[in-house]
C-alpha cells in the first residue's frame, strides 16, 4: 500500500497520476517533480584525476572525509541514478537510457537500456532509476511501464510488468528481491524472473530502500512500509512536504529527505520531527544514501552534500557548482559516489 518513493525523483520533470482507490491520495505534491534541464548525451566517455576539494571545504561532522572533484563519467549526461555496490563497483544512469560503470578508477560505457516494441518502455515521465544487489546485478527503469536487469556483462531488453503504469521508483534486497510502484502507486515485486501482478494502490511513489526482502521503505507523500506481503498505509511524517528520498541502514535506522530542505530520521520505531539541514536557502533534497545506522550523506539540487554523522549534520559542501546533484550512493561509511546533471561524478574518501 503506498504513496511513496527515489532515488530520485529529484530532477525528474514528471507528473504522477492520481492513485488508485479508496484510499488514493491527492493535493498539490502528489504531481510535483524537481525540474531538472536535460543536457544532451556526449558522444565519449573517459577519466580524469580525482582533483580533492580544500579542507576549509570538508564537511565538519565528518572532519576527517573529503570529497573528490569532478570526475568525467561523460561529458553533458544528465546522471539521474548511481548504485555502488563495493567502493570499486557503481553503475550510473543517463536519462538518455546510457548505463556507465565505475572500476574505483575510471568510468567506462555499460550499454543503453534497449527499449522493446510493446514492452511499455521508454522515457514517459523521466524516472530513471537504478538499483545493483550484488556487483553483478543490477535493476533499472527508465520511465516507462518496463524494467531491465544486468547480469555483469550486459542488460536485458525491456520486460514489462504487466499491468503497471509508467513505473517511478524501484529498489532491490541484498538476496534478490526487488520492488517497483508505478505512477498511480501500484508495486510489484520479482524474485529475480517475472514480476507479479499489482499488490495495491496508495498513491505516487518517489524512492524505495529495501534491507531485506521483508522490509522495504518507500517515500512519496507519505512514508509507506513493505513487511514482504503488504505495504502500510503512508504516513504523514513530514507535514506537507513531499518526500524525495528515503535511505535505510536497517528496519530501525533510515532518513527520510523533502523538497524543502529537512531530513526526517527514523531511530528505532519513532519518526523525528523534521529538521531543517539544507541551510537558510531550503535546496530540494534530492537523494540520500544511509550505508549504516547514524551515517548518512544527502546531496541537494543546488550542488551541495551534507554528512550526518549520529545527528550531527555539517554545513552543505558544494560540489557541483550551477549544477544538480542527482543522485548518491555510499556503499561503506568511508566511500560515496555522487552523480550531477553534467555527466560528472564526486567520490567522498574519508
């Protein structure tokens, strides 16, 4: 039962449709979308040295850590989803539907999502979205009502979930299973061949973040809960606001991001009262990315990241200068890869 979730539905210029049922949700966040100009797909790929921010730039509640500079993945993609799976394993996705992978030195061509004929696929309403399981296997949507999966060597063509609308947000558990909701709030879930059939209908999801295959999390309008049969109701833990992300070190510690600059923070069963870390200016918050509990790193659309480090959240660096951060992804407390809509790439060594 959802409402929900992102990576990533910051930048994406979509509208959701209404939500199905009963208990469909409505008002004016259920259509919002961060605004994110496209830029057009360059036509090569290469490396260039990890250049590292200034200490005076570091974030305070993590002194010790540092961000890297701008690092080429290809040269004006719009990156709208990175996955790191290990410090030396990330795939990257274009809105243009251009995968990349990181070796942990350079970024290299992965293939293009191959839309097929009748699969529903295709960019419809620009949810790009990507989640890896192993440092093999990876699932991705591309807007449309299909999804693909990388074996290591290369994706799938599209496989359609039957009866999806254009799907916007898609998360996996380290065993396999992955979940995906559409535009009017249906999921769906595979083992790893076949997707089943709608399991509800809350409302617009924009991220889900899943520890296990019993336990998944989905933002949107609302925080909504997957226990692996059922999704809660969404709760309305952030007021007004529209939930842009939400991130997950176990079933007790997540963070959950808006479009208004506050992170929410689940420790144990209860839901913090927002809290105000994008700084006066309220950036969108566009992705976070918890790889354990007390440890998080958020990246806005002003270009900035933040660390929590247990409640003590720094000051926004900016990494991308007139340009969006789109997408984080920490696959250990000491190594982050952020992603922008200028085709480069920000690596946090700590």
């Amino acid at each position: 039962m959802l409402v929900v979730v992102s990576v990533l539905l910051a930048a994406c210029g979509a509208t959701a449709s209404p939500a199905r049922g009963a208990h469909a949700t409505h008002g004016p966040h259920a259509a919002h979308r961060v605004q994110v100009a496209h830029a057009p797909r360059r036509a090569h790929t290469g490396s260039s040295p990890r250049r590292v921010v200034p200490s005076s730039a570091r974030a305070a509640a993590h002194p010790e850590a540092s961000w890297s500079g701008p690092h080429l993945v290809a040269r004006g993609a719009d990156l709208a989803a990175v996955s790191c799976t290990r410090p030396d394993w990330c795939m990257a996705l274009a809105t243009d539907g251009a995968t990349y992978r990181d070796n942990g030195t350079s970024w290299t061509p992965a293939g293009d999502l191959a839309p097929a004929a009748g699969a529903g696929s295709g960019p419809v309403t620009g949810h790009h979205q990507l989640s890896c399981m192993q440092p093999d296997v990876c699932m991705a949507i591309d807007g449309g009502a299909a999804t693909y999966r990388y074996d290591g060597t290369s994706w799938s063509s599209a496989v359609a979930v039957p009866g999806a609308e254009p799907l916007q947000a898609i998360g996996c558990a380290p065993g396999g299973r992955c979940v995906t909701v559409d535009g009017v709030g249906d999921a769906f879930v595979t083992e790893g061949s076949g997707w089943s059939s709608a399991l509800n209908g809350w409302g617009a999801a924009a991220s889900i973040s899943c520890v296990r295959s019993t336990f998944c999390a989905a933002a949107g309008v609302g925080l909504s809960v997957w226990n692996g049969a059922d999704w809660t109701k969404p709760a309305p833990i952030d007021g007004t606001a529209l939930l842009t992300g939400v991130s997950c070190a176990t079933a007790t510690s997540c963070v959950a991001i808006d479009d208004e600059g506050n992170a929410v923070v689940l420790d144990g069963t209860t839901w913090a009262a927002p809290r105000r870390v994008g700084g006066a200016e309220r950036p969108v918050l566009t992705s976070v990315s918890c790889p354990a509990a007390g440890h998080c790193v958020v990246v806005d659309a002003s270009g900035g990241a933040l660390i929590d480090e247990a409640g003590r959240w720094s000051r926004p660096t900016t990494l991308a200068r007139h340009h969006a951060l789109r997408a984080v992804s920490c696959p250990a407390v000491d190594a982050c890869v952020a992603v922008d809509d200028a085709g480069d790439a920000f690596v946090l060594h700590a």
